[in-house]
C-alpha cells in the first residue's frame, strides 16, 4: 500500500485532471457531432460545460461495470464497454436525458448489434495497444528520467512519451466516431 499511496501522492491529482480533460474532449466531440442545433465550437464548449457534470457521471457509471469486468477479464470489460458506448451520445444527442437514463438506453440501444460494437472496440482497443506498445519499449530501453532511477535524457524520454499519448489520444478520438456512427445507425433502427 506504500507505493500506492507514493503514486497518489506524486500523480493523482495530474492524472485526475487529466482524465477531467478528456471526458470535457469527448464531451465536446458528442456535442459538436451530435447537438440537435448544430452550435459553433464556443457554443458546444458553453453547452458542454454545463452538461459536463452529467457527462461525468454517466462515465463514472459505466467506468465501474466496465474496469471491473477488464479487470477480472479482458473479454468482458471490453463487452461492457460495448454496451455502454452509447451513453455519451446519447446525454447530447437526446437533451434533456439524465445519466442514468442514458446508461439504460445505451444497454438497450446496443442489444442488437453488440457483437458488431465489440468488435469495433476490440480493433480500436488492440489498435491502441499494439500501436502504443513500441513507444512505451523504447522508453523504458532509453532506461527513464533521473526522476525515474534511470539516467537517460529526460527530453528524448518526453518526446518518446509524447508519442505514446499521441497513439492513445487518436484510439480516443477513434472510438468516439465509432460511438457516434454506432448511435445514428442504431438510434434510427429504433
């Protein structure tokens, strides 16, 4: 428990605003593809912040089911994922819609097409991993920062992790098109 409480102490609070930072992205991207109206970026980043909240807890909500299933098993975590892929487009999409609403009629809307979804988040979730992985190999080859009990040059260990960020930043941006493509398809079957 030492090294995790060393870790929290040392990242937690960067790694909870940066996760902040990417559900707001996610957000923004729902709001922009999915908005009824058809706002301008600073009119999606006004309505994003105030339906922000609500975003988040439909994320938390489907996090939970979601990482524990990843946890005890890869296979189920990413079905999880599937099922619950929706609820973001759907927060924005069809406003005003609570979360857990949302969480619901993501498990309904994807019943039929779930294994098509799961695929889909397989490819992006393997693409990510396999695309990432020669990076994070590389950095740890380059031995780490100072910092890091290594001794190598902390900008080429930036640079090779700015990289590693890139890859996760595109497989995000990858799976939020999936997630609206899959809600118009699926929305409109309903």
């Amino acid at each position: 428990m030492d090294k995790l409480d060393v870790w929290v102490g040392d990242y937690g609070l960067g790694s909870v605003i940066a996760y902040a930072i990417t559900y707001f992205g996610t957000a923004l991207l729902y709001c922009l593809l999915l908005d009824r109206n058809r706002p301008t970026v600073g009119e999606a980043l006004k309505r994003t912040a105030v339906m922000f909240p609500r975003y988040l807890l439909a994320m938390v909500v489907v996090s939970i089911p979601s990482g524990a299933g990843m946890y005890l098993l890869l296979l189920p975590g990413l079905w999880l994922m599937s099922r619950f892929m929706l609820a973001g487009p759907i927060l924005f999409a069809e406003a005003p819609v609570g979360a857990m609403a949302a969480v619901g009629r993501s498990w309904r809307l994807t019943r039929k097409a779930q294994f098509s979804l799961l695929g889909a988040i397989v490819t992006v979730y393997l693409g990510a991993v396999l695309a990432g992985q020669p990076f994070m190999l590389v950095a740890r080859w380059l031995g780490g920062t100072a910092a890091e009990g290594g001794g190598a040059n902390p900008l080429a260990v930036a640079i090779v992790h700015a990289f590693a960020a890139g890859v996760a930043t595109l497989a995000q941006i990858a799976g939020v098109l999936i997630a609206v493509a899959a809600y118009r398809r699926v929305s409109v079957a309903d």
